[in-house]
C-alpha cells in the first residue's frame, strides 16, 4: 500500500497486552471512601485477538480499560503492551468512547484526518484516506457534516474510523454500542466484525450485553464483582458470522449468563446491605 | 365532493405533520417563509411604532410641555442637524455627529479589544493550568467586585484627561466579564475530548490549542458580548467626566445646555451603536460556531 503505515489495514504489527495483578483505587467524592475497583487482575490479550470484557455494572471493566489508554495508573502491577510498559495514552492504542468523543467542532472529514494531522501526514495524504474510510462505513457525502447533525449510529461509524485510520496495534472499545437503539446496534456489530476480520487488529471490547460479547469474541473475559478480578475466560468457538439463534450460541449464552448472574447478585446483595 | 376532498387533504396535511420528527417542527418555527415573514416584520414593529405614534400625539395635544419634551419631529430635527448642519461657531453640536461617532466607536475599539485578548488569554490559562489558577485568579476576583465608575477618578488622576484614562477604563471595565466567562469556558473542557486528543497524538503541550480553545468558544463569546456591552456604557461614563469628543461628551454639554432634544438623539445613537456592534459580534459568532447551533433549543 502506497500510504504508508497510517492509513493502511493492519500494516502495523498487532499489540499483545498483558496485566500482571493489576491494582486500581479510587476515591468515592460523594461518599468519601476509597473503593478498590482492581484487585490483582491478571489477564493476557493475544495479538489480534478480539476479547470482550464482561461483568456486572461497576465491577472495574472500564478502568482496566482506561488503565490500558494510559488515562489512569494501576497502583500496583504491571501492564504491557508488547513487553513495554503503558504509561500515557498514544496513537498506538485507538479508544471507542460510548459518548463518541468527536470534536464538535470539526466536521466529519476533519474529525477523521484529526489522527492523521497529528502524525504529520500532509494534507492531500489524510484527505485521501479519509475519503476512504468515510466509504468503507458508508459515510461518504456526510464529510462537510457536524457531528451534531449525524445519529449516534453515524457518529461511533465515524469513532470507528477515526482511530481506524490511524492504524494503531490494539482498539480499546468502552461499551460503544450501548449508546445506540438495538437495530443500530446489530448492524454495527456486523460492520465492526468486517472491520476486524479485515484488519486483524488486537481488540479489547468492554460490554455489559452477554449476546454482544458472544457475538464479537474469540475470548469471553467475565469479571467478577467489586473488586474486580477475571472470574472465567470463555473462548467461542463458533464460526463466523455467528448465528444468535443457533444452538451453539445459546449453549454460550446459557453458560455465560449464570455466571454473570452470580456476580450481578452480589452487587445487588451489596447495595442492599 | 370538493368539500370532502379537501377535508381529505386537511387530514392527510395533518397526519403528514404529525410524522415529522420533532427536529423539523424545531426549525420550521423561526425561518417561516413568504407571507409569514411579513407577517411576523409587522409584529415586530407595532409596539414601536405605537409608542411613537403616541408620543407625537402627546407633544402636539400639548399633554407635554414642549420645553420639557420635546417631540419625536424635534428630535429628529435637532439630530439631522447634529448630524448634516454646518460646522460653527455659534451652534457647538452642528455637524459634530459622524466625528463624535467615531470618536467614541475608536475608544470602544482600542478597549475592547485590549481587553478581548488579555481577558481570554488569561482567563483561559486560569481555567486551564492549576499553577496560573492559584497564582491569577486571587488577583482577578479581587479586583472584579470593584464597581468599574469607582475606577474612574484613579484613572483621571493617573492618566489625566486623556484618551488612555477612557480606554484604561473601557478596557478594565470590559476585562472582567471576559477573563471570567473564559475561565468556565476552559474549565468545562469535557475530559473525554481531551482523552480523545490524546490518544490520537496530540501532545499535553498542544492540548489548549487544539482542544481546550474550540471547545471554549461559546463561552468565550458570550464573555466577549458582555463586555462589549459593559464597554459602551464606560465610554459614556468617561466621555461625561474624564476625556473630551464624543456621544458621552456631547450628551453632557447637551445636559449643560438644557438640550433634551439632543440629549434623547444622544440616547437614540448609543442604541444604534451597542445595537450594531452587538450585531456584529453575533455574526461572527454563528461563523465561527456553527457546529454549536444544534445544541440550542431554537
């Protein structure tokens, strides 16, 4: 490919991670308490593996996400991204936000080159890219649009591809569909999965929707209750595109929700006590 | 036949309204075309011209004392001359208007100005950066309680009377509003958009330019309006007392004079003028943020 490593589809090597008893406090402002959200969280994440985080409200899931950003610190352990420790955040590690985080005030063509500008890529280059991957999600003609005139479905389109186009080794994704209505949601479930499957990417995919991590994953990460550590890891063995009817999908379906359950009982018993 | 077609249309015109969604009703509502424009200019104006029309009737009838209100035709009488009457000797305001104009519009400027970018350099620096915050900011809401007029005879009395002891006023008086609203502006920075910066590749260094900024630009002009306001009534305040030229200056030798007419074409002006810079302002406000209008309810 002629444009070098941004721009291009998996050019750059996929990231392995691993978390090595991985320790997260933070202060309760409301309550003013310490509430131990990590406790000794150890996990490992293959290159170009998709893995979803799965777990009950508040068990921890989008702060180990934020730990591996580099928007947090652990307090203890060690988190690596191909050997070498994550301190800050970077353009290697793409983040999905469930509120999109585009810049409002760019419109959709500049919110994609955003990345691309930042690495010094010249203006005719980030252009052409832009264009596209606006066409690979079917944005083409909404480049002078601000995000404030496209539906939410358009705008995670839009996330997507802006981290997509900076081609980073792992794509961190913080419950980006939960914002979106339920057909909305399956159809970018769908292009995501294209997506992957063409980039073969490193993907960490937090959810709280047991069909969702079914339907996306290599590994199912379910996480326990506050304090969060791994609870099970369920690999999927089903082929792609995964069928939510089928047998074998209900078979997971069944598995991974008692597990969940378990642990949502416990958040309830918690608060209640 | 005709009858039931049309009740026909009237009921697929309403379900076809009632599929719209509530966006469209949103945007239908202020840019009504055609008749409707008319319509609503016609709205607009009634109360004014009302007003008017009664004020004119009260002079003529004689319900006001001619010395003591002068008519609507007197005070546009006196203005035109004020205005296009030959400069003299014997009539101080003949002529003066477009030359007061600019005077004070020139004093409005420079402080405004001065102003606009101390204020949202500074303020978006406290808002931003914690250092700054705790080194400035005792400073700034120290001075901001003082009421900008008790600035005045320390500003005469240091400058003299001078251009820059109204424009040190306009622009200290303009400052506050400013350095405030930008400070809120920077400090509502959502941290995902910052987040989001940083994970793309900018650098901590560039993260005011890039995002702090933008997204403090609707704060920043409402600051920026404000001031502009506080502005116009300092150099009022100013031209009375502190500097020579200009409406201020000719509305206090009008006062000096016992020249009502003049005093309310005075008046009149300074609307016109705040009116048009207001105007302006916002013009560049919907320019420049575009991208906000659909956060707005209308």
């Amino acid at each position: 490919m002629e444009y070098g490593a941004a721009g291009t589809l998996g050019q750059s090597a996929a990231g392995r991670i691993e978390c090595q008893s991985v320790r997260k406090t933070y202060r309760d402002a409301a309550e003013g308490t310490e509430v131990l959200a990590l406790d000794g969280l150890t996990l490992a994440i293959e290159p170009r593996e998709f893995l979803t985080l799965l777990g009950p409200s508040g068990c921890g899931k989008s702060t180990l996400l934020n730990i591996l950003a580099g928007f947090e610190k652990p307090d203890a352990g060690k988190v690596l991204l191909n050997g070498i420790p994550i301190e800050r955040p970077g353009p290697d590690r793409g983040v999905v936000f469930q509120d999109y985080a585009l810049f409002p005030w760019l419109n959709i063509q500049q919110n994609v080159e955003y990345g691309l500008r930042e690495k010094g890529l010249a203006k005719s280059e980030t252009h052409a890219i832009a264009q596209r991957f606006l066409a690979m999600v079917g944005l083409s003609g909404f480049e002078r649009r601000f995000p404030h005139e496209l539906s939410g479905g358009m705008r995670q389109r839009v996330a997507l591809i802006r981290v997509l186009a900076i081609d980073p080794k792992i794509l961190l994704m913080d419950e980006p569909f939960a914002a979106v209505d339920a057909q909305t949601r399956t159809i970018l479930q769908e292009e995501l999965q294209r997506l992957w499957m063409q980039t073969l990417k490193t993907v960490v995919f937090v959810t709280h929707s047991v069909d969702e991590a079914i339907y996306l994953a290599d590994r199912v990460t379910v996480m326990t209750a506050r304090p969060g550590v791994v609870k099970a890891i369920v690999p999927i063995e089903l082929p792609r595109p995964r069928d939510s009817t089928s047998d074998g999908f209900n078979h997971y379906r069944r598995a991974i929700t008692q597990l969940i359950e378990v642990e949502s009982r416990k958040v309830f018993a918690a608060a209640a006590s | 036949m005709d009858a039931r077609r049309a009740s026909l249309n009237g009921r697929e015109a309403i379900s076809e309204k009632a599929r719209r969604p509530l966006g469209q009703w949103r945007v239908a509502l202020p840019h009504a075309p055609g008749r409707l424009a008319w319509y609503r200019m016609a709205r607009r104006a009634l109360l004014p011209v009302v007003l008017l029309a009664l004020w004119q009737y009260a002079s003529t009838a004689g319900i006001f004392d001619p010395s003591f209100v002068p008519s609507p035709m007197t005070v546009l009488r006196s203005w035109w001359e004020w205005i296009f009457g030959p400069r003299s000797e014997l009539a101080w305001y003949s002529g003066t208007w477009l030359e007061y104009v600019w005077l004070s519009a020139w004093r409005v400027l420079v402080g405004f100005a001065v102003a606009s970018g101390i204020g949202i350099s500074v303020g978006v620096l406290i808002g931003w950066f914690e250092l700054i915050k705790d080194m400035l900011d005792p400073i700034v809401q120290g001075l901001r309680p003082i009421p900008m007029t008790a600035w005045l005879p320390f500003a005469t009395f240091i400058f003299g009377i001078r251009e820059s002891a109204a424009i040190f006023l306009i622009a200290m008086g303009s400052f506050f509003p400013i350095v405030v609203s930008c400070t809120i502006g920077a400090e509502q920075t959502p941290k995902n958009l910052v987040r989001a910066a940083l994970m793309l590749g900018t650098s901590p260094r560039m993260l005011l330019l890039r995002v702090v900024l933008p997204s403090a630009l609707p704060y920043i002009f409402n600051g920026l309006r404000v001031g502009l306001g506080i502005a116009w009534v300092l150099v009022i305040v100013s031209e009375m007392l502190a500097v020579k030229g200009g409406i201020g200056y000719a509305m206090w030798t009008a006062y000096q004079f016992v020249r009502i007419d003049l005093i309310i074409a005075a008046m009149f002006t300074m609307g016109l003028l705040g009116l048009a810079s207001d105007r302006m302002l916002l013009v560049l406000n919907r320019r420049l943020l575009r991208w906000n209008t659909g956060l707005r309810a209308r």
